[in-house]
C-alpha cells in the first residue's frame, strides 16, 4: 500500500530551483548630486577691498566728468558732477587741433616707444631669462647676483647717470635715449627667469636636440609657447611703464616733437602758470582722458591670453 509522504522536505527543496529560475535584477543606486560648497561672505572683507576700489576709482570718476565741461564750466562747477554744458566732443577737436595738432605726434611718439620699448624688453628678457635659467656658463651666479641687485634700485636713480652718460655719446634729443633704457627691465628678467626654471622641461629640449633643432629654433618655437603667460605678465608691466614714462624723456629731450604724452601734457598745463600762457586745463583733461584709453583695451585685449595661458599651465596632460 502506497502511503503519501508528508515530509516537509519536499517544499523546501522545490524553493531553491525557483530561486534559480528568476534572474536576478541589478540593482540601480541613483547617486544623489552633491552638494555645491557654499561661499562664505565676508562683511569685513568686503568692506575691505571696496575701499581700494573706490580709492582706485575716484580720480578716473573725477577725470571722465571734468572733461566733459568747458573751461568756464570747469572753475565754476562742482568737481564730482557734470556741467551745464557737455562739451567733451568740443574738448576732443580741441586737443587734436590745438597748437598745429601736435598732440597727435606726441601719442605716435608715445606709440614708438611703447611697441619698441615693451617688445624689445620682453624679448630680451625672454632670451637672458632662458640663457641664465637652462645654460651653465662661467659668471652665471654673479650674473643673476647682478639682476637681483638691479631689481632693487629704483629707474628714477639712474636717470640722472644715463643722462650724463648719454650726453656724451650724442645720444641726448633723440629718441635712442628715450629707448635704450627701455630695453632693460631686471624685473622682468628675474620674474622669466624663475619662470623658465620650472615651466621648461630639460626633457623637452633634450628631445628637439635629439631631433637636430637649433638653440634659437627651440626657442623661438617651443620655449616661448611654454613662456606665453609669463611673456604677457612682463608685456603688460612693461607697456604701462613705458607708457607712464615721465622723468627720463624730461631730462633727455628738448625737441617737442619727440615728447611723449605725459612730457607733452605736463608742458600744457604748465604754460597756464606763465603771464603770456594760455589756459587750457579742459584740453589737459581730456588728453589725459584720451591717454588712458589705449592702455585700457590693451589690457582687456591681453587679459584673457593672461588667463587661458594661466589655466593650461595648471592643468597635466
């Protein structure tokens, strides 16, 4: 006689063949996003740099609104607000115009020597940087001893020597000795220098001599791609020096038809002092005004290489 088993063996051993029947689902864990870091604002810092933005600001401010009024409206009206009449337009013929338009042969002037000035600056200290950075030469410590002397005295107490030095040479009321002096920034060759020392690899130049490159091949094709954030740091520095240059153009020329801007504007305003001068502070104002311009967008222009060049040097691969 059969008999029905009734152990309770037989359900527990048909679970794990269903088990294995159904595939098992992955599962999904959604990664939430994370949080961004908040910025932590600061009263007393802002408070802080707003008061050398506003110090900054304050003569430009003054600046744009006095050169909008007229001679008269000048002395009459209050400094920090425009006048009655705008006549920046009328004050912009004037500068152009006056005394046979020769501010427009001050601002070529101020042109030369900035293009030629800055460019052969940055140039040269892009080579010696090099040199002192990636060659080992005889005197090379005394040499950059000598630099980081040079850094530390000011342009405006050597002046007086290059004068001298340049009066003997026949250089004086020319525009050589208004450039020669430009050629030379330690700064800037002490700031490629350093530069050169971290961001040029030995490997790379070992592996362009490998391939038969030249010194001044490599230089001019990988060692100033790898120097362009640097190169603009000195450009900049060096465009806004020569450009503000004053004290040295003062002493070496006597011919106002090589002044720059700022030897050419000062010599307007003071022929105002004089009895028989005329006053023309509105022209001074807006040729100040027109001065600022250029540098202006050079810097805008130059600002965003400055960056990018920045970013790619802090980035590998």
């Amino acid at each position: 006689m059969l008999t029905q088993d009734k152990s309770p063996d037989v359900g527990r051993t048909a679970a794990p063949s269903q088990e294995r029947a159904e595939p098992r689902r992955a599962v999904v864990r959604r990664r939430e996003p994370r949080e961004k870091p908040r910025r932590q604002r600061s009263v007393a810092l802002t408070v802080l740099m707003t008061l050398p933005l506003l110090y900054s600001l304050f003569p430009l401010v003054w600046l744009v609104m006095n050169s909008t009024k007229s001679l008269d409206d000048l002395f009459s009206s209050f400094g920090l607000w425009f006048g009655d009449d705008f006549a920046l337009w009328d004050n912009v013929v004037g500068v152009l115009t006056y005394d046979d338009g020769i501010y427009g042969r001050w601002f070529a002037n101020t042109l030369f020597y900035v293009a030629l000035g800055a460019g052969g600056s940055t140039l040269l200290a892009a080579l010696a940087g090099y040199g002192l950075a990636k060659f080992d030469f005889p005197g090379r410590r005394a040499a950059l001893a000598v630099v980081l002397g040079a850094v530390a005295v000011p342009g405006t107490a050597l002046a007086v020597p290059t004068f001298l030095l340049f009066s003997q040479m026949g250089l004086t009321n020319t525009p050589w000795g208004v450039l020669i002096p430009l050629l030379v920034t330690p700064f800037g060759l002490f700031l490629l220098f350093s530069y050169a020392n971290e961001a040029v690899p030995n490997e790379v130049l070992d592996a362009a001599r490998v391939d038969g490159a030249g010194e001044f091949r490599i230089f001019f094709t990988i060692v100033m791609r790898l120097l362009s954030p640097a190169l603009v740091s000195v450009f900049l520095l060096e465009v806004v020096g020569a450009w503000n240059n004053y004290f040295l153009p003062l002493i070496m020329l006597s011919d106002p038809s090589w002044f720059p801007l700022t030897v050419g504007l000062n010599r307007w305003n003071a022929q105002g002092a004089s009895a028989e001068g005329e006053l023309i502070a509105n022209l001074v104002l807006t040729g100040s005004l027109m001065t600022i311009v250029p540098l202006v967008i050079v810097f805008l222009f130059l600002q965003r290489f400055w960056r990018a060049g920045l970013a790619a040097g802090s980035t590998k691969g």
